[in-house]
C-alpha cells in the first residue's frame, strides 16, 4: 500500500516586533548632564588655551625699573611721590630761587626729560625763567606705572612742583602726545597754573565733542596701519604689546618712523634723526624700562576712553595757547580748528606752511615763552 507523504509547509516565523524605546525622565538626565560635562570640559579647554595664548604670546613682559636688580641705572635727579613711585627730571634756565617765571615741561610720544622747550639762555636769563622738564611714568627713569591715567599725570605735575617749591602757580608746556598732560592738569589742578600752552598737541579721535563725520574723515585718512594701532589703544589696550610686536599685519607707521610727513622740513628733520642715530638713541632712553610702560601705555591713556572731553572744560583764570602747523602730517589741523573753535578761549596760533616739528624753526621757542609768559608778541 501506497502511502502518499503530503509535505507540510509552515509559514516562517514573523520576527518578534521591536519595542519601542521610551524616553523616560532618567535618560533625559542623563542626557542633560553628558552635554553639561561636554561643555564644561570644551570651557576648560577654552580657558586653558586661552590663558596659554595670554602668557605665551600677549602677556607683555615685567618692566625693569631702574635702579632694581636688571633694570638701568639711576643717573637722573628724582623725586619720590606719594605712591613710592621714583620721578625722574631735569632743570634748566635760571637757578629756581631766583626764577620770575617757573615751567613744567611735558614732553611727547618716544621721548624723555632730555627733550625741552630750546630757548636761547640769553631770553631765558633776561626773563628770569625756569624750565623743569621731567620723564612721564615709565620713561627714561620715571617709574612704571600701570595704573596710569589722565588724572594720575596731572597728579604727577602737581606733585613734582610741590616737591621742587615752585610755588602756588606754575605755567605748564605740553608737546605732541604729552598734551593730554595739559589738559589733565586744566581739568583737575587748575587753581596751580598761572599759564598753560599746547604745542602740536596729539587729539583723541573718540572725543565724543567731535562731529561723527569730522573725526571719521581725519581718522580715515591714516595708513591703514596707524588706524588698526588707534583702534587696538582704544578697544583692546590689553592686546596692544601683542598688536605691536606681530609682523604679520600692518602696525603703527609712526613708531616705525614710515609716516609720510607732507611738509618738507619735518620729513629732514625725520631722515636726518634716523640716519644720524638720534632717533635710535631717544628710543632706547624712552624704553629702557619696557615698552609697554612707556609707548603702549602712552597709547591706552591717550586714544582710550577718556575720562572727561576736553571740549566740555570751562574758560580756567589763566591764559592758554595753542600752536598748530597747518601742514602737520601726524595731527590733523581740521580737528585742532574744530577744537579751538569749540573753545575761544584758547588762544590759536595756526602756524602757514609748518608740519609737526616745528621746534626746528629758527626762534620759535623764544617766541613761545615771549607770547606765554608776558604777552608781548605772537607767532
């Protein structure tokens, strides 16, 4: 018999179904903490990397006072001030005893005490003036300091004349960048000035009294160099020794002595510095201590965020006068107009044909202390 085997054919298996995760409380935690732990430790990374770049490469170096261990020697008269600062200075003209006149000298941008008014000692013997000229903080051998700022410099004048007795009133003389000097000292020791004078003095592009449209126009007209150095002193001082020292974008032409200067006497007298040494010499007293103590910190104070606008001082009691090259290739003349037409009460000298360095001119400095001191000419 026959038997017919009827295969029997089963259907495969249908895969178990997948479940389905659930989200639960305890997996959004946890999912919550591994983005916190991951962003902490992204932070930490930034934080080190960023402390790393800092003192590797933006951190400047300490200053090397003089005096100190490493640092020049002390071969200038100097004072001690209230803070346990050393300030470094130099006499000149007649002796202080017998002065009719007494001068406190502020001298400008890569400088030093060594740099003064250039009278003839005969006026000077005649009109019975004495000129004091001394090292702002952190220059030649003026203590550093860090904490510096407009009112700290009118601080040091007045502390410098009450140490050498130059009486209740004095006269103070500012050059170039050393005018912010000056205005420091209308704004808050103006009852110690018998007279004041701005020579060529360096502006401050952020001064809120100036129109948007002028001080953009002036500022616009730098190398693109000069306008990244300004808006480094403005925003981010802390960057500046950084900024200064890189090789890789454009910096500061006035400190590499590039500037092109249009008026022909400034631009000799410029070559004449640089070839003859003067000018490497002058550097090297200046920032002897550091550069960040002397020509950076001179830029945060002078283009960072002032503390008043000059264009707001009241008319003082005493006399103040300005003088201006209208060829002047680093201090755009249309903003010293703007500002001396914004104060009538200075008295504006715009000198026809005359850059920045107009002390080179045979008799300016005579002058300058005739017109200041007794009101007899002008120039």
């Amino acid at each position: 018999m026959n038997h017919t085997r009827h295969a029997t054919h089963h259907a495969p298996p249908h895969p178990p179904p997948k479940q389905q995760r659930s989200s639960t409380p305890s997996s959004h935690s946890a999912m919550a903490t591994d983005l916190k732990n991951r962003t902490a430790i992204l932070v930490a990374l930034t934080l080190v990397l960023g402390s790393w770049c800092y003192t590797e490469y933006i951190r400047p170096p300490p200053p090397t006072p003089c005096g100190t261990e490493g640092g020049p020697p002390v071969t200038a008269s100097r004072i001690k001030l209230r803070d346990g600062r050393f300030l470094a200075y130099k006499e000149t003209g007649v002796q202080r005893d017998r002065a009719e006149f007494k001068i406190v000298f502020c001298h400008g941008f890569l400088s030093s005490r060594l740099f003064n008014i250039g009278a003839s000692p005969e006026l000077m013997e005649e009109l019975g003036v004495y000129i004091v000229s001394y090292d702002r903080a952190g220059h030649g051998e003026s203590d550093p300091n860090p904490k510096r700022s407009l009112k700290s410099e009118a601080s040091d004048i007045e502390e410098l004349a009450d140490a050498l007795n130059l009486g209740p009133r004095f006269y103070v003389v500012g050059y170039s960048l050393g005018g912010h000097a000056i205005w420091a000292s209308i704004k808050y020791i103006p009852g110690r000035l018998a007279g004041a004078a701005f020579l060529a003095p360096v502006i401050n592009y952020w001064w809120p009294g100036f129109p948007k449209n002028l001080s953009s126009e002036a500022y616009n007209k730098q190398v693109l160099g000069d306008q990244w150095a300004l808006g480094v002193a403005h925003y981010a001082p802390w960057l500046l020794h950084w900024w200064m020292n890189q090789s890789w974008l454009p910096t500061s032409t006035v400190i590499k002595g590039t500037t092109f200067l249009p008026n022909q006497l400034d631009a000799r007298m410029r070559d004449f510095a640089r070839t003859s040494g003067i000018a490497e010499e002058r550097m090297k007293l200046a920032t002897q201590q550091g550069a960040q103590e002397s020509l950076y910190r001179d830029m945060a104070v002078m283009f960072g965020k002032w503390e008043f606008d000059p264009m707001d001082l009241l008319q003082p009691s005493f006399p103040v006068h300005l003088w201006q090259g209208d060829e002047d290739g680093l201090v755009p003349v249309t903003l010293q107009r703007y500002i001396c037409s914004r104060l009538p009460w200075i008295d504006y000298h715009e000198l026809s044909e005359t850059g920045h360095y107009y002390f080179g001119m045979p008799g300016f400095a005579d002058i300058l202390l005739k017109t200041l001191l007794v009101q007899t000419s002008s120039f």
